[in-house]
C-alpha cells in the first residue's frame, strides 16, 4: 500500500492551541472510536513523541490496524503499511528499481509512495518476512536511513508500528523484536462491552463506507520538529532516577532481560508520557509504560507485580490525577449489565455449564473493572456483584461441590 497523505495535497489542521492540548484531544478521539483500547492508545502517542517503535501482539480482529489507520489521519502524516510475508519482495516495500535510471548504468529504486517516504507505517505480521526485508528494516529503525544504489536517503519516519500473532519464537529475530521498545497486547473485548462495541463498530462502518477521513488534528511535521528539540524535555530528578534504578535491578532480578541500550531510550518515553501530560518533567506515574517492556508473554504478570505497587502509591498521594488504562465504559453501562446477568441467572430457566460458567466470567470480569473506577456507585455495584456469585456458588449445582 503506497503512502497517503503526501506534501502535494495538504489538508488544513482544524485546532490550534499547544501540541500536548491537540495530542490529548487526538486521544479522546481516539477512545471515543476505539472502546477499550485507551492504554494502547496512550502508548501509540508516547511512542510517535519519542519517535520510537512499538509491536501490538493478540488475534487477528482487535482494531490494530484500523487503530494505526485512524492515528495516521488525526496526525495528518504520510501513511504506509503492508501484510508481510516470507515471499514479499524488497520493492515491494522500498519500490522498484528505478528502469531509466539502470539504462544508464545506476542502480536505484523508486521509493516515490513508499516506505522510506512514510512517517507512520504499520507492517502487518512482521515477524513472518523474510532475511532481506529484515535487514532493511534494522537500519531504517535505528537510524531512519535507507540505502538505495550506494546512495544514503534519510527517512522522515516518526514510528513504525508492527503486528502479530505471536512473540517471534526464532533467535535469528531477536534484533528486529528489540527494536520495538514497547510490546503491547491487544486483546479481544470483556463480556461488558459488547453492547457499546456493536455501537462504535456501526459508527465506524458507516465512516468507511462513506469515505469519510478523520479531521487532522496535529501535522506529523510537528513531531518531527519536537524530536529534534526534545533533548531539552531529557530532565529528571534524582528521586525519579534512584526509583528507576531501583525498578530496573529488581526486574533484571525477576529474569526480564533489558539491556543498558533499553533502559536509556526508556527514559525517552517517560519524557513523553510528561510532555502528554503537559508536565516539565516525569513522576512516578510514567513507570506505567514499563509494563509492555516484557521480551515474553508470560513475563507481563512478572512486570505487573513490580510495577503496580510504585502506581497505586502515587495515586493514593495523588488522587486527582487519571490513572492510565483507566476503564472507558461508564458505571450505568456497568449496572445494566449486571442487571441482565441478573434476569439470566435468576431467570428460572435451565443453564448449561458453559452458559453459566459464561455469565460468572462476565461476573468476574465486572467486578475487576468496577475496582479501578472511584466511585460510589462502583462500590455499590460490587457489593451487588458480590451478592450474586455468592448466591450463584451457594444453588444450584455448586451446592453439590
């Protein structure tokens, strides 16, 4: 897919104001249009103002690509993205050769709507391609080069984004994989959502089949130039870095494997998450972003056990400030779906294990998210959660267990 959005057909950036306000409010558009999918998003924005790399992991069908699409137009940057194979070709993603250029004797592709013009890309299955794409790609991710014919072009490119199904598995994909300096899992959605999903997956349908394109909120040119200026965003208290210190050695402790290389450019996506935030410096509330620094699936429960406890201690000092990931589904939404959980279990009609083993599921996972919303009615809804397992455990056929 060639790049969209070129230089020759501008299109004027509606707001106006400071860039981390039009940031923040790309977000809200964002989570208005993607249910369930705030922390991914906040991790997107953190990495195209760091201009670093991130690779979204889960099933096919989790909004990953149309998430990435989406991002693209708000920001108004030149898009490229492309499913990945072992038998995709170099000029399939650099160009073609350039033909009159080789009549005479010069060896050059023709990278007019291709990669190395893009500022955003997103490669679909990436691990899945071949030696030759690979290699490629390292250089043009660390350095935003790409060699063409003995000729050296410079890319514009703000961030790669990268999906598959699966952590790479190969050792010969290791380099690649660490060039994606945070990993991110995009999952299918709980039970509770499916309502107001059906919803926004109508909204969206409609907008792409009328051919409506996202109002640009920022041009990509802007990160650009905030990359360049960004070093004198690089600050940090000495209490912010013993506290990195002390998280880094505890997770290399608990066998997570993050080299000095890392945990340099780590402290770029702090720097991020703060300037997000319209804040002059990080605090302890950016350590959320080491969550999605796992190398492996299983290690994401390791990362959280560390990382949490240093979260919930600054939030209790801080309790205005919104927690990141923070659920996007009201508590009404909530309620009415236990109401319905209620009239399904109590409705005098006989379940199968699977029907009920469903609805407690759907029970459990309520009860997680109601935990994470401060409010009164959420404790009152738990205690009603609570109410039903117990009734549900204490009839029926778990009274026989």
């Amino acid at each position: 897919m060639s790049v969209q959005g070129l230089p020759g057909q501008p299109e004027a950036v509606a707001a106006t104001g400071p860039l981390h306000d039009r940031l923040r409010l790309l977000a809200t558009t964002l989570e208005r249009q993607f249910l369930g999918k705030d922390e991914i998003i906040r991790l997107l924005l953190i990495a195209v103002v760091a201009g670093e790399h991130v690779v979204l992991l889960g099933p096919p069908g989790t909004a990953k690509s149309a998430l990435i699409r989406s991002l693209s137009e708000l920001l108004q940057a030149r898009y490229f993205e492309y499913l990945l194979t072992r038998f995709t070709e170099p000029n399939e993603i650099f160009g073609p050769v350039d033909i009159a250029a080789f009549r005479e004797g010069q060896y050059r592709r023709n990278i007019a709507g291709m990669l190395p013009e893009a500022e955003v890309v997103f490669l679909d299955e990436v691990f899945k391609s071949n030696s030759a794409i690979l290699n490629a790609l390292l250089t043009l991710l660390n350095e935003r080069k790409y060699t063409s014919g003995g000729q050296i072009i410079k890319c514009p490119l703000i961030s790669v984004f990268a999906a598959s199904n699966e952590v790479p598995g190969d050792e010969t994909l290791t380099a690649v994989f660490d060039r994606f300096l945070l990993r991110v899992r995009s999952d299918n959605l709980d039970a509770y959502h499916f309502g107001e999903l059906l919803q926004r997956g109508i909204q969206h349908e409609v907008r792409q089949m009328k051919g409506e394109r996202l109002e640009p909120l920022v041009d990509a040119r802007e990160l650009l130039e905030l990359g360049r200026n960004f070093g004198t965003r690089m600050t940090f208290s000495d209490a912010f870095l013993s506290t990195y210190k002390g998280l880094v050695f505890q997770i290399r402790a608990e066998g997570v494997s993050l080299s000095d290389r890392r945990v340099v450019k780590m402290l770029k996506l702090f720097a991020a998450s703060a300037f997000l935030d319209g804040r002059p410096s990080p605090d302890a509330s950016d350590f959320f972003v080491l969550k999605h620094i796992w190398n492996n699936e299983d290690q994401s429960s390791i990362l959280d056990g560390i990382i949490q406890p240093v979260l919930e201690a600054f939030f209790r000092e801080h309790p205005e400030r919104r927690r990141v990931g923070a659920m996007g589904i009201g508590v009404e939404a909530l309620a009415g779906e236990i109401d319905r959980i209620r009239q399904i279990l109590t409705g005098g009609g006989a379940l199968g294990d699977v029907q009920l083993f469903s609805q407690l599921k759907a029970l459990g996972e309520i009860k997680a998210a109601l935990a994470t919303i401060p409010d009164a009615k959420a404790r009152e809804l738990e205690g009603r959660v609570a109410q039903l397992l117990d009734a549900s455990f204490r009839s029926g056929r778990f009274a026989q267990v």
